[in-house]
C-alpha cells in the first residue's frame, strides 16, 4: 500500500508542474501585454502633452523658448515707429496749390486716401495721403513752399517695435506647435484623441489669423506715415480780388441777419410775455406777503 501511494504521488508531480508552468507563462504574457498597450497610450498622451504645453507656456511667466527659436528675421532688430503728420497751410489759389500738393504726393511715392473742398468766402481744401517713412519729412519740407504763411505744424510717433518682436516671436512658437499638431494627427487613431487634437488645431489656427492680421497692421502703419494737409485761400483786402459791392452786398446781408435775430428775439418775448407776467405777479405776491408774515412773527 505505501509503494502504490508513492507511485501515484511521483506520477502526479510532472502535471502538477506543467500546470504552473503554464498558469505563468499565461499570467507573463497577460502582464507584458497590458503594459505595451500602456506604454503606447502614454507616449501618446505625452506628445499631447508636450505640443500643448509648449503653446500654453507662452503665457507663463516663466516660460523660455525651445532651442530652435534662436534667430528672429532681420527685420525684427529694426525700429519700428508709426508717425503720423498735420499740416495747416495759407495759400493764396487754392485750385493751383490743391492741384500742386497732389503732384507732390505722387512724387514722392505717395497715395491720397481722402480729399475735400468748398467753402464760399474762405475757402478750404482737405488732403490725407499715405506717404513713404523715407520721404515723409523731405515731403513736408517741400510742402511748405506753396504756402504763404505755415499756420500749424504737428507730427507725433508712437514706437510699437516691443510689440512687433513680441508677436513675431508669439507667431513662431505658435506655427511650430501647430506642426507637431499636425504630426500627431497623422499618427493618431483613437477618435476621442483626433477630436482633440483638431480642436487644438483649429484653436491655433484662429490666433495665429488674428497675429498675422496684427502683424500686417503695424507693418503698414510703420512702413507709411499718414500726412493730413489743410489749406485756406487768402482774402485780400485790395486787389483784383476785392470788390466794393460784393463787401457792400456782405455788409447788407450781415444787418440784415442781425435784424432777423433781433426781430425773433423781440417775437419771443411777446409770445411768452403772459407767461413771463403771471410768473412775475406771483414772485411779487409771495415777496409781499412773505415780508408782511415775517414782520408779524417779530411783534
């Protein structure tokens, strides 16, 4: 009996340890599975990770840039200054002058954007041109020449080239994160990542619109320089240009509408008059009897 229940126990070894080996090698395999499916969800995540991160950090104060922004395009280093010009001038034709400062603006590389004119006695021109940066100031020196007398001078500046280089460096980072944006889409699968990723994109997208759009702005508003010109004809008082009736005519047509303001002055008052008189009466009433009241009160 005990040589039968050794050899049955010897026999059963062999398949008990089969079993085992079998339950884990299935358990390692289960185990190196999870972990590579792991493994790729979070090399995904990260790269999600690290091209939001690096739009994000634009904003943290203490953000720095990758490596590879390290050179900005030339342009950047220049100043970059909108000025712009007012310019009041005598002349004495106005048709003439007007004509003369046209010319001068299309001579140095200039566009007109508005021009106006009228007047009956004085007479008055209105120009706003576009001028080039390097022949802003020699054209306003040119200006001055057509006119008798220079009535008013301004030009202010405003330097907006902190900005310039801010948003230039705002769009660099923001293109190169919409690359790797466009990267990781291509090797995503996972519907809920690639919706992800696309409302990223489309994100971008719209503020890199809005910096290009800025961007564009301040190059043309420092690139050109805004010149508004106003000009006034001169009234002679002798000469060919002055005539006795037309200053009699004047003069009459003056009196005539200072009598015009009298008469309806002088019509309001008595329109208003029983207005004026009843207010008057019951100011007097009160002022009589109020003192009459008050003189009582002190006996």
């Amino acid at each position: 009996m005990m040589r039968g229940k050794i050899v049955i126990g010897s026999a059963a070894k062999p398949i008990y340890m089969k079993v085992f080996v079998i339950i884990f090698v299935v358990l390692l395999l289960s185990l190196f599975i999870s972990c590579s499916d792991e493994s790729i969800s979070v090399s995904r995540a990260s790269k999600m990770e690290s091209a939001m991160s690096s739009d994000y950090a634009m904003s943290s104060p203490v953000y720095a840039a990758p490596p590879q922004i390290e050179n900005y395009p030339e342009n950047s280093s220049e100043p970059r200054i909108q000025i712009n010009g007012n310019l009041s001038l005598e002349v004495q034709n106005l048709p003439a002058a007007l004509e003369q400062a046209r010319a001068l603006v299309i001579q140095y590389g200039g566009s007109i954007t508005s021009s106006d004119s009228g007047g009956s006695l004085n007479r008055y021109a209105n120009i706003s041109a576009l001028i080039p940066r390097d022949s802003f100031y020699e054209l306003i020196g040119v200006m001055k020449n057509i006119a008798t007398k220079v009535t008013n001078e301004n030009i202010n500046s405003n330097d907006v080239t902190e900005e310039f280089v801010d948003i230039e460096a705002k769009l660099n980072v923001m293109k190169q994160t919409e690359e790797r944006f466009i990267t990781l889409l291509s090797e995503t699968a996972n519907v809920e990542e690639v919706m992800s990723v696309e409302r990223e994109l489309m994100r971008l997208r719209g503020e890199i619109d809005s910096l290009e759009g800025r961007m564009k702005y301040l190059s043309k508003t420092t690139d050109n320089s805004v010149l508004n010109i106003y000009m006034t004809e001169e009234v002679p008082i002798t000469g060919s240009a002055w005539s006795f009736f037309d200053s009699l005519d004047n003069s009459v047509r003056n009196m005539v509408s200072f009598s015009k303001h009298i008469a309806n002055f002088l019509i309001g008052i008595i329109v208003f008059s029983p207005i004026l008189i009843g207010v008057i009466l019951i100011v007097f009433l009160v002022y009589k009897y109020g003192r009459r009241y008050v003189f009582r009160r002190k006996k």
